[in-house]
C-alpha cells in the first residue's frame, strides 16, 4: 500500500512540473512571434528601432541555445521598448 501511494507522489509531481517547462516555451515563442511582428511594422525613423532589433536577434540566439527564461525577458523587454 505504502508503495503504492508513493508512487502516485511521484507521478503526480512529474506531471505537475511538466506543463511548466512546456508553458516557459510557449511563452518564448509567442513573445518572439509578437515581436517579429512589432518589428515588421516599425517606422524607418523609431528611436528604439536598432536596440528592439538587437533584442530580437538575442532572444532568437537565447531560444536555439535552449534558454527559454532568457528568450522569454529579452522579447519581452523588446516589446515594452515597441510599444
């Protein structure tokens, strides 16, 4: 019984913690497709243009070298500079 119960600890808590992985990746990706669609629509002439361009290289690098929080706070910060 004690095994038993144990058991469905263990799995219950790898279930858990798997959606929160999958959500920061989510998370990147849907910045990202935000960004580069903020980006597509700049004026020539914005202030910020280079530095949220820079951002957007950077969370792309950061999303391939699987560093999905770093992605993440990067396009984020690109888009509050965007907006």
């Amino acid at each position: 019984m004690k095994r038993t119960a144990l058991a469905g600890l263990f799995m219950s808590a790898a279930m858990l913690t798997s959606p929160v992985f999958a959500a920061d990746n989510n998370l990147c990706t849907s910045k990202l497709q935000e960004l580069e669609a903020k980006v597509n629509s700049l004026p020539a002439t914005s202030a910020n243009a280079p530095e949220i361009r820079r951002l957007l290289a950077s969370a792309k690098a950061s999303q391939a070298a699987n560093d999905e929080k770093k992605c993440a706070t990067e396009a984020t910060q690109a888009l509050s500079m965007a907006n």
